[in-house]
C-alpha cells in the first residue's frame, strides 16, 4: 500500500521550534568564537571524539565539531521533516492519516530542539571547564541527556501505537 503524500503546513509552535534549535546551535558557535582566543590550547571535551586523550582532552579547536555536526543533522532533520511519508511507523499509515504524519514530525523537531540544546550545554561546559568556572554542574551532564532524548521518542512511539484512525 502507498502512502499519501501530504505537504504538511507548520504551525506557530512548530516553527519556533525549529527556530530556536537552530539558535542554540548558532549560539554555540558564537560562544565559541568569543571565548576561542581566551581558551587554553588544550581543554575538556565533553563529546566524543577520537583524537582527545583518555582524560576526555582535546585541542581548543575540536569545540567546532560540535555546532558544525549539529548544524548537519539539524539541516538534515529539518529537510527530512519535509517529506514524512518515507519514515518507518508502527501501525499501518492510512489515506488520511494526516495526524500521525504531524506527530511524527513534531517528535523530529523536538529532538532537533534537544540536538541544539545538547550542542550548546557541550559547548558551554566545555568553555566553562576550562576557565575553571564549572563547579560540577557535568555531573548532572551524563544522566540528563540519554534522559532528554529518550523521553519524547517513547512519548510519541506510544502516542502512535494508541492513535486509531
């Protein structure tokens, strides 16, 4: 069976959405471009990377990876979002089934906003923690994000399952 095509048109809260996920994500590399000749050559790098040391340090300037990788996939998220019918789903997609073509969406955009976000709180950890300026606020880091992803894709996986046309 195909699935409808439908040209979904954004709502206010949809656009802000996307707006603030992209300004977080430039914001982070703002942040960057200020701080970048205060910073020490080599500092706390709270993403993964290969070519920090086992101590979790980098160069100063592998903190680019970051809104440049996060740009990417927001860029590929956003241009995703465009075309819903090609994404997987757990229940049969029906003609007119517009609804769970909008959720589906809606769940993309905000994890692209929870992309942004992460992006900047590694950027700015990583800023802070160098300037020695932290006080364990990255302690909170690790648990917190698996937490901010996991939590709307469950949200929506099982808004989906529930949803009958």
């Amino acid at each position: 069976m195909s699935r409808p095509k439908i040209k979904l048109k954004k709502n206010g809260f949809d656009v802000t959405i996307e707006i603030l996920a992209f300004i977080l994500i430039l914001a982070s590399a703002l942040l960057i471009g200020y701080y970048y000749n205060q910073l020490p050559d080599k500092l706390p790098i709270y993403f993964n990377w290969p070519s920090k040391d086992e101590n979790g340090i980098g160069e100063k300037d592998l903190l680019w990876a970051s809104p440049i990788i996060s740009g990417l996939i927001g860029i590929a998220i956003f241009k995703l979002n465009q075309y819903p019918w090609i994404y997987n789903y757990p229940t049969e997609i029906k003609p007119e089934a517009e609804r769970i073509y909008r959720m589906a969406t809606r769940m993309l955009r905000v994890l692209n906003l929870i992309l942004g976000f992460t992006c900047f709180v590694l950027t700015l950890f990583s800023i802070l923690a160098a300037q020695n300026k932290l006080n364990g606020l990255d302690r909170f880091l690790l648990p917190t994000l698996p937490f901010l992803f996991l939590t709307p894709t469950i949200y929506y996986l099982i808004k989906s399952i529930r949803f009958k046309d």
